[in-house]
C-alpha cells in the first residue's frame, strides 16, 4: 500500500479553519482524511518536523475538526508501521534537506513546505502530496514530477480561484493529471 504525504493544509481546510474555500473543497479534504484513517498509509519524516506543524495548527487534544481528529490519529498510529512510514530526512540548514528532489526548486519553495517533497522523494515509493489549496504548489508540481513525485490537488477550483488572485499577471497553470 502506498502511503500519501500531506501538506498541512489539507487538515486546516478539513476543519474548517480557512474561510475562503468552497465546501466541495472542504468536503473533499474530509472525506481524503476519514478514506486514509479507514484504510491507507501516511509518510511523515522521523524528526517529527511534520507532526510538529501539525501540531502548532491544529488542537488534537480537543479535536473540533476532521483534521483534528485525522491528528489524533496520526499520534496513536505513529509507530504502526503498518498505517504510518517514518523517513529519515537529513537536514543541511533551517528548512534544507538532502533529501529535496530538485537543488533550484529548493531555492523557490517555501522553506516551510520543503519538508513534504523531502519525505515523498526520500520513501521508495515517492508517494503522492495531498494539497488542499496553497496555489503556490501549480507552479512547482511539473518540476516534482519530473523527479518521479506528483502532487495530487484536493482542491482544483480552489488552488486555480487562489492562484489568479494571487498572481493576477500570471496565466493558471496547467493541473496535473488526475491518478
């Protein structure tokens, strides 16, 4: 079974917590959520950088949100190798990791995100990137791909709404294929 890695945002909109997103976006973050507690694998890496930004946006120990619970989850099955793959990641500055798939794509990520596409390239399988509606991601997922990482948009009329608001010179791009 492949695992997925998911950005954070995926559980802030699934509880919720960003106002902007339609429903059918929040709905979809949901019910990816509850579909990988059910039955699926997640990847996060062994320092816990994941877990931890989860942990300082979300409220697992009073969960209000799906994505709070999803956490909950998370932490219980941590060590349930069967429902959880920990990678190793190697840190080679603040938010820098051998492990990121592209030198310069690095240099253009968000050294907040860089931590997801390290975890997807450093698990042999490369698993997917779940991404709720952080338009940046349009204009990096060709260059993942290239590196055998896709990223797989939860929410595509939300991240292209976002995306022509945030850079209203820009042409959308173009989504990867659908799995």
């Amino acid at each position: 079974m492949t695992p997925v890695v998911i950005d954070t945002n995926v559980l802030l909109v699934a509880n919720g917590s960003h106002q902007d997103v339609s429903d059918t976006c929040r709905e979809a973050c949901v019910s990816a959520l509850l579909a990988r507690q059910r039955s699926g694998m997640v990847a996060i890496d062994v320092e816990n950088l994941i877990l931890g930004e989860y942990l300082n946006k979300t409220h697992p120990n009073r969960p209000k949100g799906t994505g709070d619970a999803f956490l909950k989850w998370l932490l219980q099955n941590q060590f349930n190798a069967s429902r959880v793959c920990r990678v190793p990641l190697t840190k080679t500055g603040p938010d820098r990791f051998v492990e990121f798939p592209d030198p310069l794509l690095e240099e253009q990520f968000d050294p907040p995100d860089r931590k997801f596409a390290a975890v997807a390239n450093a698990h042999p399988a490369k698993p997917p990137i779940w991404q709720a509606a952080d338009s940046k991601w349009l204009d990096w997922w060709p260059q993942l791909a290239a590196k055998g990482i896709s990223v797989d948009f939860l929410c595509p009329a939300d991240t292209a709404k976002f995306y022509a608001k945030k850079f209203s010179k820009r042409k959308v791009p173009a989504f990867p294929p659908r799995p």
